[in-house]
C-alpha cells in the first residue's frame, strides 16, 4: 500500500528526520512524521530491505578515526515514563500499537485475560536476559562504547552487551546461524548517526503484558544522539509470523548527572535475591522456588 503511494526519496528523507534539539527535556515526535517512518517501514518487505536501502543511501557508510569518535559517552537511562512499554506512546491502559496476524493478537488477547485474573509469568523471573527487541525497553543504568570497528551497546539488565559490526563485515554465512538472546548486529555510521540491522534472535515478548515475538524477528534501528542529554532511536521490528506490518517505535534514553563518579553500571544476577528465583504456574501465574516464610510473616 504505502509503495503506491509515497516516494522513495521522501521515505528516506523521514528516516533522517530528528526530534528536537538542545534544551528538549523528552524529544517529541509528530504525527506527520510518525506515520512516514511507519510507512518507510512498510515500504520494505523485510528488515534487510531496508537496512540495505539506508546504507545505500549513506554510500555504505562512513569510517570512523580514533581521534575524532562520536562522544556518547556517560550513564543512560530510559525516563521512567517509558517503562513497561515498548512504544513509549502507547497508553497504558491502551493495547499495544503493533498491528499483529489474526493468531499472535489471539494469543495477546489470551495473555491480558490471564492478567487480568491476577496470572502472568514472566521468563526474566528465571534470570533469563531481556534479550532484543525487549532490551531496548529495560530501566536502569546504560552505557555506549563507540571505536572505529565496533560500538558496544551495554544495558546493566543481565548484563547484556550488544556488540554491533561497523567494520563493513555482513553477517554470519547462513549455515553458521543461530539464535542468541542479542542476535548478531551489523551496521554503519552516517553523519553521527549509527544504523544496525539485527537478526538471528531468539523467541519471547517485547515486555510484560505485550505481544509475543517469534525466533524470525528482525530489528532496524537509527541511533541519534540529538543533544548532549537526548539519545533517540528510530526502531522498526519485522516478524512476519507475528507481526502484519513492521513495528516502528521511537525509543528515547537521557543521560545522568554524574559528577561525583559514584553512579556505576554493577555486575547484575537476579538470583542474588531469592524472591526472584520463580517458575510458572500450571495456571500460567508465578510462584516462587522454595521460598520460605518466617514466622514473623506467618503471624
């Protein structure tokens, strides 16, 4: 539909299109430019399309010197606006903006009955990592780390570091492919700004109480960083078992104040506290593993 309808030249104009700059305390988004990255998305039959059509634009990319790297330095945070959504401009008591096949919106509509009745599991009760496209939803403490051949991506949560391949490598050949909690990430600078393209991932939810995502889900993501305090990130999601049309979301993280040094990203296991060691329930809740009460609690 959208291809009929909207140039190729003004598809990729949208891409590049950026929030707000210096002094915007939570960068915004208008309607008309939402709904033209949602259709650039659309444009694309699959996340490579698209990833392949931003690089080509781009001329393959630009190479980065150690003397002369993007600063996106600092700790980062999503606002606590944001969290539990995975498209921060969702409502909360709004369903979820992605357009899902007739089964995966079944199975939305069977899992938010069961929260409603007091029932959700969620696997990182177990300690299993967020993992992409979950990752990008997580709270607490985030950190960048951009070289000329490689940007890491770091999220305090599980630990999870994202390593995304700016040195012009492809990804793995097919038959050396498999699924990780992060996939494998490639991608390419363009004025500042990082493009990747994300594959091979495992199956699970963009977060709690959102749809479910299958092992084919791809992720294109433009990194920008708008202001010394804004980081923005254009994402679309492409799923085609799950998904009818491609998830385009805009996701947003803020750097802290940390003058005195003491904020720091600490090693992150969940089994730490025994409250999180839980498995799910035949009626689909969670309850913990040997959890005992004492007689304090009892009373």
């Amino acid at each position: 539909m959208f291809k009929k309808t909207i140039g190729a030249a003004a598809l990729l104009a949208a891409a590049y299109l950026t929030a707000p700059g210096a002094g915007a305390q939570l960068p915004t988004q208008s309607e008309e430019e939402r709904q033209a990255m949602m259709a650039l998305g659309s444009a694309h039959d699959t996340a490579f399309e698209l990833y392949e059509t931003l690089r080509e634009r781009a001329g393959g990319g630009d190479g980065l010197e150690w003397d002369a790297l993007p600063d996106w330095s600092g700790l980062w945070s999503r606002p606590i606006e944001h969290i539990a959504l995975f498209d921060p401009t969702q409502s909360r008591d709004r369903p979820p903006t992605a357009q899902l096949t007739p089964e995966y919106q079944a199975m939305l509509d069977s899992k938010l009955e069961l929260v409603s009745q007091g029932f959700e599991y969620d696997r990182l009760g177990r300690c299993d990592p967020p993992g992409v496209p979950r990752w990008f939803t997580e709270p607490f403490l985030r950190e960048q780390v951009v070289t000329p051949d490689q940007t890491w991506l770091l999220n305090e949560v599980a630990n999870e570091v994202r390593r995304v391949y700016t040195d012009g490598r492809e990804h793995l050949p097919a038959e050396d492919r498999f699924a990780t909690w992060d996939g494998d990430s490639i991608g390419f600078w363009d004025d500042g700004r990082l493009v990747i393209h994300t594959t091979q991932l495992s199956p699970g939810e963009y977060t709690r109480g959102q749809p479910d995502h299958t092992d084919q889900v791809e992720v294109v993501e433009i990194w920008q960083k708008v202001d010394e305090d804004s980081i923005v990130v254009d994402v679309w999601a492409y799923d085609p078992p799950a998904l009818a049309e491609p998830w385009y979301v805009r996701q947003h993280y803020e750097k802290l104040s940390n003058e005195d040094g003491n904020l720091r990203i600490h090693y992150w296991h969940c089994f730490e506290n025994q409250n999180n060691d839980v498995f799910e329930t035949d009626e689909g809740g969670t309850d913990f593993v040997d959890f005992d009460f004492t007689d304090v609690d009892d009373n």
